[in-house]
C-alpha cells in the first residue's frame, strides 16, 4: 500500500506539549531541568512524522547498517530506503509484507547519513531521519557512550511497568544522548512451559495456540507470534531509536521458556518450536549482528541463508574504532548437555571469544554473556553449581539460600570449566577485565577476586548488572526466594550489592579511563491525578489576576499538559570507574570520586553526584500544583 506521509492520521502527528514547555518547566528549578531534559525529547518525537511505521530498529558498524521496522498495514510493493546516494531495496521478513528489512553495505566510516523511507511507487512512507557509522577499526576516538539495560520485555500486566513507565524510563536514559545502545536479553516474556513448576504456561492463551506441528512463518503460529511480540517490542520501541544504533541478543525467555530443569522437562537448548519463534522474533523485530572481520563468517548462528549476508544471530561485535570493543553472547541457544565437555557457549564461540580477548589492539575490553559472572539465585543455566536451599530442607522461600552441598539437577560441570577458561582469558589482559550482564533484575557491581583455585587479583575483573526496564513484580527474591547473590565458589571485592531496582546503565569510555553511572528507580504508589475542580479564593484586583493568569497559563501549558506526573525519581547509585578502588560510598546520592586508568596519577577528585530528580523535586511540584489550584478557577474557561 502506497500513502503520502502528509496524509497520516493527524492522531500521529499532534503536538504532545506547547513552545513554552521549556519557559513553564524553567520556573520550577532543578526539577524544572529534569522535566525539560524529558519535555525536550518529547518536542523532538513529535515533531518527526513516523507515517505508518509501526516500529524502527537500527544498527551500524564501520561500515553497513542493518534497520528493521514494521508497518501498521501490510505494504503491497517493495519499499526502498535511500542511504545518502545508494538505494537499499527492502526485505519481507514476514508473510504478508508488514515486516522488512534494509541491509546498506559499503558505507563511510564515521559518516551520518541521511535516511529516506520511500514506498513502491516513490511516495515518503515517513519523515527522513540520519543515522551515524561507527569510526573505522584503525581509527582512535577518544569517546564513546553508551546505554545498557535489560529485561525490557513483557506483556502488560501486574507483573510488568506499565508501557507508559517504560517509555518514560526510555526517554529519561536518551536525554543522555547515548552513542549505542545494549538491549541485554529478555526481550520477550511468554514461557510456554509454567515457570518453576507453577501456573499454567501460555501454551494455550487468549492469543492463540501454537501449533507444534506446524512451521512458524506462513502459519496461524506467525500470527500469535506477531500478537505476543507486538506490544512487547514494536509498541515498547516505537522509532524512538531510530537514530541510535541498537543491539539486541537473546537470553531464555527469548526462546519461550524460563531455564528450568527437571523430571518433566528441560527447557534448553531449545526444542525446534522454541527456536523458530526465537528466530522469527528476531528476523522480524530487531537486528543481528553485522559482519565483523575477526569473527569467522562460518562461527555458530551465523551466516544462515535466510538472513543478511555475514550477521550472526547469537554473537556480536560493537567495535569503535580502537577505543573500545564489546563482545555479546547469547548463553541459551547453544549450551550442550555433555557433561566435563559442555558449554554454555559452543567450542568456536568459546575460541573466538578468548582470542578477541588476548589480541588486545583496542583500548577496552568488554564480555556481556547474556548469564552473568560472578552472581547467581540459584537457577538452573548458570555457569555455577549452586542451588536453592533453606532450613530444613530445599526449594523457594522467603529464607532461600545458595548452597552446593546437594547437586544441581541436569547441571554440568564443563558449564564451570568454561567460565574459568574465560576468566582466566579476561584476568590476564594489561588492559582493566570488564563484564557486564542482565538476567537478574537488579542493578550493582562487584569484582572477582578467585574463582575456585584461579587467583584473580592481580587484575580482578569488574562485574556490572545494568539494570532493567520492564520488571514490576517477577524480582528473583519474590520469585525464588534469593536475589542475585555471590556465587560459593567466587569471592568477591563487594562494589555496589546488586539491589532489585528498576534502571538502566551509562557508561562513558574514553581513552585513559571507563566509567559507569548506575541509575536505579522504584516504583512509587501510583500518582494523584491533579484535579483542578475545587473553588479557590485570591485577591480581586484586576492586576492581581492579570498576574496570575499569566502564571497558570505558563505551567498550565508548559508543565502540566495532560495533568502529567512529574519525572521518573530516577536515582544514582553513584559512579565507578574502572581500574582504581574506590573511596566513595556506593549509593551516594550527592558525592562521587573521579579515578583515572590504571598506571597514571591516582589522584582523584570529588564531585557532585548525578541525581536527575529528588524528593525536593515532588514536593516542588506539589507546591506548583497548589498555586495553580489558587488561580486556574479563575481563568476564562476556553483557556483551562
């Protein structure tokens, strides 16, 4: 289908805010700047016409992008996306033509170029946008930013944030105007088998059945697939990222399962259903990871004939420049049962992974495996053999703990003698050892300082959970009884104890140092609508009004849109920076310590922390709320 983007529903397009947003919100102070940075993003979103995109993911390497998106109908002819000078012609990932693709190959490095989405016939199928190449692997830039989080996904329900609260969270950690971002896993929640031996499951939901017997794609299973996936992904990202490079990898509820072992069943790796939704999920709502020369075209989950030419599907690169280099891998997919021989990862990602880390030809170093190091609350696909137990017998509880004195079921030891491999590999880097994970639901960092018999210190590597987005209710502690806690085999220097808060990480890299901002968040009760139907008395004098008329007009119009909540209390768990101990406390909200890369001058200075929005912020609002109620009853009533 071909339609004019002038022609869209207006409903797309309207103005969220007005032009006096940014003077309404100044008024207000340090919680005006925070509602400003929010409002601002805002502005910009919507004044972009998304026409009939539904949803828009891109990313970028040195030299190709790789952008997928959906639209609200199915389009009859093939549309085209000009980069710069060179036409991409689109790729159907779906059956019907609502979901496509667009590989551009051959591009500049650290170029932005100008993006136009054009339908079969030419017409603009939404407004241009740009997108930005990372710099060539010989190049040196001396920054980088990024954000990362995960556990974003999740129908809306209970147990998830509402849509609205991820959005916010979203445009809160965009205000910091992220290079890339790190999208850790979880992306889908909707466990066919029931979770920890309880519930139903959703093999049979009101969205429909998945037929086992059946292929997904060209089949009532593509469509169930689409109705679970819709709001979990394409509603939750919108084109917000369309200008942000973005990678995605899966972690086991990607695949429909929770990663469980027992008498009934053993969920990984997954069974052929299970892996075809994973995969279409992925074809569909967000990008592989692009071509990368050090990694070998025919490596594990790459190069199948149904994707663009070189990605991988499961283990990926963000290479930029020489500053920095990030190697991500799914943990699920792959893992084998075969005892002292298994892996979480197989052979030849394992083998790519430790020489990518003792090549050393770029600055900093980073492993996110989709399983974290370090931590574990006793679940099952774990690199460590804990598991949960308490007084008087094992199992789930309010009083779980981890212990090894009884096996882990299905459990296999290889798991453990490839995370040593590993940490001996990051461990003995000149460089600072870094990992960053997802999976538990909390926020924290800490170092390794052994693991079993491998003496780490001399380089202990740094262990960072960034943080999530959609968890409500399903935290580890309520749901096995334990959070995310030291594993017995590991001891660790203790940073900041992983807490299960809402969140997300900004980490900033620069030549000589690698920082890490901790934002954490929890949800307050839900907010007072601000209701402005009460009679208020105020002086009668005509000047008087004039005064504060202007007044409510202005936060009326610049704060109040929608009588809209205040900004998300978003919170800084303090900084860490690689390479130097730390001085400061962990949580401090007021007062960080700057530290420099190891091997320069160790002085360090302090400075005010990174505290977006406070409880002095509320109660300025509710102070704004309480003027406006004095003189809005007084305003004419086509201006309220």
């Amino acid at each position: 289908m071909t339609r004019d983007a002038d022609d869209i529903d207006s409903k797309r397009r309207k103005m969220l805010i007005s032009a006096s947003a940014g003077l309404g919100a100044a008024s207000l102070g340090s919680f005006g700047r925070a509602l400003a940075a929010e409002r601002s993003a805002s502005r910009e979103a919507a004044t972009w016409n998304p026409g009939m995109l539904q949803h828009l993911v891109p990313t970028a390497s040195h030299e190709q992008f790789l952008i997928k998106c959906s639209f609200l109908e199915p389009l009859a002819a093939t549309p085209t996306l000009r980069v710069g000078n060179q036409v991409v012609q689109g790729q159907r990932t779906d059956s019907n033509g609502s979901f496509w693709q667009f590989h551009a190959t051959g591009l500049k490095a650290n170029t932005r170029y100008s993006l136009r989405l054009r339908s079969g016939a030419g017409g603009p199928l939404c407004s241009d946008w740009s997108l930005k190449t990372f710099p060539d692997p010989s190049e040196a830039p001396d920054h980088v930013r990024l954000l990362a989080y995960t556990c974003a996904g999740g129908p809306f329900t209970d147990g998830y944030l509402p849509l609205a609260t991820r959005h916010r969270l979203m445009a809160r950690a965009m205000t910091f105007a992220p290079d890339a971002v790190i999208a850790n896993g979880d992306h889908i929640y909707w466990d066919l088998n029931p979770t920890m031996g309880r519930g139903r499951g959703n093999l049979d939901s009101p969205l429909g059945r998945f037929n086992r017997d059946d292929p997904v794609m060209g089949f009532e299973n593509e469509e169930i697939l689409k109705r679970v996936c819709e709001p979990q992904i394409a509603q939750l990202y919108g084109t917000r990222f369309r200008s942000t490079p973005m990678f995605f990898f899966a972690d086991d509820h990607d695949y429909f399962q929770n990663d469980e072992a027992g008498e009934k069943w053993i969920t990984f790796p997954p069974e052929n259903l299970e892996l075809q939704l994973g995969r279409a999920a992925q074809h569909m709502y967000y990008p592989e990871f692009l071509r990368d020369a050090q990694r070998p075209l025919g490596l594990t989950g790459s190069s199948a004939p149904d994707r663009a030419p070189g990605v991988s599907e499961c283990f990926g690169t963000l290479r930029y420049g020489k500053l920095l280099e990030v190697l991500m891998y799914d943990c699920g997919r792959h893992l084998s049962l075969k005892d002292k021989l298994a892996g979480i990862v197989p052979p030849d990602a394992e083998q790519w992974l430790i020489r990518r880390t003792r090549t050393e030809d770029t600055q900093h170093l980073v492993h996110i495996p989709s399983t974290p190091f370090g931590w574990s609350a006793g679940k099952w696909r774990e690199w460590y053999p804990d598991v949960l137990a308490e007084a008087g017998g094992g199992g789930a509880g309010s009083r779980a703990s981890l212990s090894v004195s009884s096996p882990k079921y299905m459990w296999q030891s290889g798991w453990f003698e490839q995370h040593q491999r590993l940490m001996a590999a990051l461990s003995s880097q000149k460089r600072p050892a870094i990992a960053m994970s997802g999976d538990l639901h909390a926020c924290g960092w800490d170092r390794i300082l052994r693991s079993a018999d491998l003496d780490m210190r001399r380089n202990a590597p740094y262990m960072l959970l960034h943080g999530t987005l959609g968890t409500r209710r399903a935290w580890p502690s309520s749901a096995r009884g334990v959070a995310a806690t030291a594993a017995n085999s590991v001891s660790l220097e203790r940073g900041a104890s992983p807490i299960e808060k809402n969140g997300f990480s900004i980490i900033d890299v620069d030549p000589e140092k690698f920082t890490v901002r901790l934002f954490a968040w929890r949800e307050p009760g839900a907010h007072r609508e601000h209701r402005f139907d009460r009679a208020f008395r105020c002086r009668g004098d005509s000047a008087h009004m004039k005064r504060c008329a202007g007044l409510a007009l202005l936060l009326f119009t610049g704060c109040l849109i929608a009588a809209q909540p205040p900004p998300l209390a978003l919170k800084s768990m303090g900084v860490f920076y690689v390479g130097a101990k730390r001085v400061d406390s962990p949580y401090s909200d007021e007062r960080d310590a700057e530290f420099p890369h190891p091997g320069a001058d160790h002085r360090f200075r302090a400075r005010k922390g990174y505290v977006l929005h406070s409880r002095e912020g509320h109660r300025a609002w509710n102070r704004a709320c309480s003027r406006l109620r004095a003189v809005v009853q007084h305003l004419p009533r086509d201006t309220r």
